[in-house]
C-alpha cells in the first residue's frame, strides 16, 4: 500500500483547511472579546442561586424543594346522578289484588328522593324505564329503584336488596346504600333473591363503562307495604342518604 499522498491532499483541500483555521481563530477571538469572567458569571446567575467561586456551571439546575403543583387545577366534573324510576314509561311493574302497582311505589319513592337532595344541592334526574339518556350514560352514578313482588311467599318474603353492575366498580355504591338504606328503614337485606334480572339489568349494558350502576329493591310489596307507602318518606330518606354517601356528602 502506497503512504498517503498529505500534501496532494492538503492542496485539494485547501479551502476547508483555510476555513476550519479561520473559524477555530474566529471563536477564540469572540470568546476573548466578551470577558470569560463575564461569561461564567452570567451563566453562573442563570444556572445557581448560590454564591458559586468556581468556573464551571453546574450541570444540573438547582430547583426549590417545593412539591410541584399541576399548572391548571382540574376542575370537578358536574354531578350526574340519574335514577330510573321502575317501570316509569313502559308499565306498572307488580301489582297488588287491591290495585297498588309497583310503579305508584317507585315514582312516589323517587319524587321524595328527588325533593330531598334538591334541598342538599344534588339534582337527581329521573329516568325512564328505558330512557334514551341511558345509552352511553357517562355519570357520577345511577340508581334504578324497584319493588318486589305483592305475592304471599311466607313470613320471610321482606326486605330490601342491592345489586351493583360488574361492568364499573359499584361496590362504594352499592355499599353506601345498603348501610343508608338499612339504617332509615331498619329493614334486613333480602339477599337469597337476588337474581340475574338484577345482576345483568338492562340498563347496567346500555350506559358507559365505568359508570357506577346498583339497582335497589325497596322492599316486598306484601310484607312491607307499609314502610313503602304510609311511611315512605323513611325509605325515600334512605336512598337520598345513600346517594349522598356515595357523594362523599
Ligand atoms: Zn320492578
């Protein structure tokens, strides 16, 4: 292999070799010019705090300890509590040998529910049976209210149930209102008839994932037909107060 021809190369090259020394001696001259002392100062001002001797900047910038905060505060979203009054809009639900219909039961429940949190600033919105607000649903929380059946099924036929949507994580919900619930109305959880028509309800498929959902049994028609008409402000107390819990209220 023949040596490399340097000096044919410097030739060729000569004007980049010109400019390459021209430039290295321009970027000295500047630097000269503006006083390093100045320069390091400045920098120094930008970079620390502190009373800093040496020449060379920190690589890292000091910051306070401060924790910090989020730019733009998020702001709450608005409420939406929706509740279904049963049957509202499609039929009577249940109904007794005298005539009393179940759907007379959740409308009346859920007026006075309404009227309740109305007074605490929570706007309940009531829904139909099969509301079209319900498709796509993307709330704070929904309650649809029912009755149970007005049928002589025994002395053990009473109580109320909670069944919440496996599609969000209602368990907060559900949990709220079963302790409210029970509490206003000293009734026991009717928990062994709780069925698939609860636990696969139609309106928990129609409504945006992620949005809490129960669906609450008020009572039996038969056996507690007194707590949820004579004494219905007690049972109406108790879902309000449920969803306030649920509200952090
Ligand atoms: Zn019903």
């Amino acid at each position: 292999m023949d040596t490399f021809p340097l000096l044919p190369y410097i030739q060729r090259n000569l004007s980049v070799i010109i400019f390459l020394v021209l430039a290295v001696g321009g970027m000295f001259a500047v630097y000269g010019y503006f006083s390093p002392e100045g320069v390091s100062e400045s920098v120094q001002a930008v970079t620390t705090t502190g009373d800093r001797l040496t020449l060379s900047a920190p690589i890292s910038k000091p910051i306070s300890g401060r924790e910090v905060s989020q730019r733009f505060a998020q702001s709450t979203p608005p409420l939406a509590v929706a509740l279904i009054v049963g049957h509202q809009g499609s039929d009577s639900g249940a109904v007794c040998e005298d005539g009393l219909t179940e759907l007379a039961i959740n409308t009346d429940l859920a007026h006075r529910a309404r009227d309740l949190l109305a007074a605490q600033d929570v706007d309940l919105m009531l829904f139909d049976e099969f509301d079209v607000r319900l498709t796509d649903f993307a709330g704070t929380a929904l309650i649809s209210i029912h009755a149970d059946s007005c049928g002589d099924y025994g002395p053990t036929t009473t109580g109320f149930k909670v069944a919440g949507s496996s599609r969000a994580d209602s368990a907060a919900l559900v949990s709220c209102m079963e302790q409210a619930y029970g509490d206003a109305t000293g009734m026991g959880i009717h928990v062994n008839t709780i069925t698939t028509h609860m636990t696969d309800y139609h309106a928990f498929r129609k409504i945006a994932a992620g949005t809490p959902a129960i669906i609450l049994e008020t009572g039996f028609m038969l056996l507690d037909r007194e707590m949820l008409t004579t004494n219905a402000d007690i049972p109406a107390k108790g879902i309000a107060e449920g969803i306030l819990c649920f509200l952090g209220k």
